[in-house]
C-alpha cells in the first residue's frame, strides 16, 4: 500500500510523489497568555498588558513629565508600530502600565516578563516588575543597553511570594532630551516554572503544559521517513529538542509510540495526521470518535505534544472544509488533552504570495483557541526545476516579519514546521541556518524544523553534507530542550 502526499514549492507549484509504508509507521499564546497550570480569571487575564502597541497604548502611561503615544507604523520591531516613551524636558523617561496582571495564581507561580527596547542613541533602559499584595512584596530590576538601531531583549524573572497577588510593569531610562525617545515593543506575559507549574527548559525559561516555550527556540527536525534520530544526534552531538513526524489516520498507535520515545530522549514530539475522513466529514462529527481516542491518548503521555491535521492544505480540496474541520477538532483535543498544543500548518508563499483564497484572513480557523501557527518555507536557491536551477535567495526574514505581524493579531505563537537549505546554498551561504535561526528568535519563532528526508523532495535538502551538518550541530547546542 502507498499513500499519496503531494507537496509544494514556494511558487505553488504541486508535486505529487509517494510516500512508502513502513511496517509498523505510516509516513504521513496567545500573546501574554497565562498557561492552564496558573490559569488566572477571566479578568485578570483581560487585564494583562497584550504589548502589542498596533491600536492602543495597551494601559500605559507617562511618568511625571514623561508621555507615551504609539509610534508610526513601520518603527516597530516587526516594522508595525510600538509604544513611544518622551519627555518635556531633559531627564529621566518612564511608562508605567495602570493594568496589573496576576491576580489568580498559588504561592510559586514564576512569571517572566519579556519586551524588546530601542532607544534614540546609546542608553540604560530599565524594566522593572513589582509584586504587590496590600503593600510591595519584591522588586525585581533588569538593565540593558538599549541602541539607536537594534531592538534588545530585556526580561524579568519573578516567583510569586504570596497566592493572588498582582504585578506592576515600569519601563524607564535615566536621561532623555525632548527631542530623543525611548521605544518598546512586543512585550510577552507568561507564567511556569514555579511550584505547580508546568515545567522549565534547559535555558532557565519556562514553558506551559503545551510546551509553549516563554522563550526561546526549540531546534530540531523530521528524519528520514520517521526514523530514529538516534544515530543522527550523535552525529550532532545533541538530541532534537522537537521532532517532526508524519502518520495516516490508521497510524495513531505508531504516533503516540514515538511520541513516548520522543518524550523519554527529551525531545518534543509535533506530529501530523492525514486524518480518517475527509474535510467535510471531519468537520461534520464523523471522525469525533477517533480525534476523541487520539487525544486520550496524547493526553496518558509523560509530557507535551504538538499535533496538526492535514498539513499544506493549498490544491488539496475545498480550503473552507479544511477550516472547518480544524474548527472543529482544536475543542475536542485541546479539552480532552491539557498536555497537547493544536497546530494548524501551511506552507506560508500561498498565505503571502499565493491565490487569495489561501490568504491567512480566509483560512484562519475561527472562534477557536489555535496554539502554534506552522509555516513550511524553504530555501530554495540552489534547487532546480525544469532543467533550471533557481539562484533567487528566498527571503526568509521578510517572511518572518509578516508572519509576526500576522500572528500578533490573532495571539497565536509561530514556528517553521518544515524547512530547508539545498547542498548549494550551503556552500554558498555557509551562515544560511544560523542567520534563519537568529532571525526566527528576533521575530518571536518558537520552533524551528529541519526536513532531513529525501522523501517529497524536488531538491537535495538532507542534512547530508559536512557543511550542513555542521552548521546544524551549531545551532542545535543553543536550543532550550526538554527537561
């Protein structure tokens, strides 16, 4: 038996190939959200500074003789719009946020508290988050030195000292003209790591029962056809902090096996189903008792898990059955498995250059908590079609900064579900991967997947040469895993 994939490129263009059966597997934050571990209420949740900046001021306001406004659109981090902080006169500059967030927590829930800063010059810019229950309970302080050109991350670590207390944010920097300004974007709101929560990850950061990291980037691949990545991270020196895998709808038992292994070697397994039935079938209940079994069992492992139905959607059938469908499956995995994040993953030149009817606005699942929007772009410089290889670099930041944008809109977190580079590109660009990965982390990505197979293939991505493993290796040691 065979199972027909078909693939696309970043011009649309479809491949049909097929995919070999293997014996036992069938190769097939929200933004400033607090996670199920330390759910707050409805209100307090509503009240959290969102940091997004593209409407509203998001609660804040100017200290003393400081004022705040939103920026024009384009001075912001993703090239939208952020929150501008002046004074009348020559000092000190500072916002603080009237929204306090907490409120419904256990004694030990740790928050971490992340923005992005740029500054008129060179200059100290300070967040501070203050913990407060009647009185002041701590103050914690981060410094960095915030530059003319280039956002910087500063981030704020707190572990509550007493149950349902509540936070305040303040951001300033000690000396501004009139004429200069202090500007902040993407500020990012999560709770975990402390007692009760969820978990942390090797590089001190919190992450939720879904395995939404509060920073970071998980780096990692799919192999071969489902294969063991042993053999492949002793090559690198590193286990897979995420592992792609692909299954039909009768390969449910495979996939949660490998998912067990992927959680025992500390890898966070993101799996994809073709499933059972078809779109309108599955969006009609007719699949419910089998997304009801799926989710069970995600549910009975030690561990998170991402998952996703019907990955690349473009060419395949009515698009609004296929939205449909996810709208209906996101309730019943997500309420059925508290450890499972429900992934929706396209391939991004469709959403972006493509025919409107793939344009994210249209084919976004509705009314319904999505976790992790996954995007399948390549490389392609150095791939050849038609007898003609292609030397355009594919513009990987410029979709990183639309995919931002976008994804800030709807409070959904962002990862590449598969990517790419072909032998060329990494003899000729040697620093493709890293500058991807880099990119991705400056854009907020919060996983990024490496196709290492030869399977649906146009173009010779494996990580088979010494270059690309290498690089690979490289950017592998700097991921936060699983602990």
């Amino acid at each position: 038996m065979q199972d027909a994939e078909k693939t696309k490129n970043k011009n649309g263009l479809v491949r049909w190939l097929w995919l070999p059966v293997l014996a036992a597997v069938l190769l097939t934050s929200a933004v400033a959200a607090v996670p199920t571990s330390a759910q707050p209420s409805r209100a307090a949740q509503e009240s959290v500074p969102t940091g997004t900046f593209e409407s509203h001021l998001d609660g804040f306001a100017g200290v003393g003789g400081s004022r705040v406004k939103l920026s024009r659109t384009g001075e912001g981090r993703n090239h939208s719009r952020a929150l501008v902080v002046r004074t009348k006169n020559h000092g000190p500059a500072a916002a603080v946020s009237k929204h306090r967030f907490g409120g419904a927590h256990s004694k030990g829930t740790t928050y971490v508290v992340r923005a992005w800063v740029r500054s008129t010059g060179k200059r100290a810019v300070t967040l501070q988050v203050r913990e407060v229950k009647g009185r002041t309970l701590q103050t914690k302080t981060r410094t960095v030195n915030a530059k003319g050109r280039a956002w910087t991350r500063v981030k704020v670590k707190m572990t509550a000292k007493a149950a349902n207390s509540v936070f305040k944010l303040r951001f300033r920097t000690p000396s501004l003209t009139s004429a200069q300004r202090l500007l902040v974007d993407d500020l990012r709101v999560k709770a975990g790591g402390g007692k009760g929560s969820a978990g942390s990850l090797s590089n001190g950061c919190s992450r939720d029962a879904r395995g939404i990291p509060a920073c970071g980037t998980y780096i990692g691949a799919a192999h071969g056809g489902n294969t063991d990545p042993t053999a492949l991270e002793q090559q690198l020196g590193n286990k897979l902090a995420v592992r792609r895998t692909y299954y039909t709808g009768t390969g449910v038992a495979s996939a949660v096996k490998n998912a067990s292994a992927d959680l025992a070697a500390g890898r966070l397994p993101w799996i994809s189903f073709k499933p059972p039935y078809s779109w309108t079938d599955m969006a009609n209940g007719v699949g419910d008792a089998w997304a009801t079994d799926l989710a069970q069992r995600l549910a009975a492992l030690p561990g998170p898990v991402w998952v996703a139905f019907h990955h690349e959607p473009e060419n395949d059938g009515d698009i609004q059955e296929w939205r449909r469908m996810q709208e209906h499956l996101a309730p019943i995995i997500r309420n059925n498995a508290p450890n499972v994040a429900f992934t929706v993953i396209v391939t991004g030149w469709h959403q972006f250059y493509g025919d409107p009817q793939y344009s994210l606005a249209n084919i976004w699942p509705r009314g319904v908590k999505i976790d992790v929007a996954g995007f399948d772009i390549y490389q392609e410089y150095g791939s050849v079609k038609n007898g003609k290889m292609d030397l355009r670099w594919v513009d990987m930041p410029g979709y990183f900064q639309k995919i931002a944008a976008w994804a800030r809109t709807v409070g959904v977190d962002w990862a590449l579900g598969e990517t790419g580079i072909t032998d060329k590109a990494a003899v000729d660009r040697p620093t493709e991967i890293a500058n991807t990965v880099q990119s991705m982390q400056d854009f907020g990505g919060i996983a990024y997947s490496y196709f290492d197979s030869e399977l649906n293939s146009t173009a010779p991505w494996t990580l088979g040469t010494p270059e690309k493993l290498n690089e690979f290796a490289q950017v592998l040691a700097g991921s936060p895993h699983l602990r």
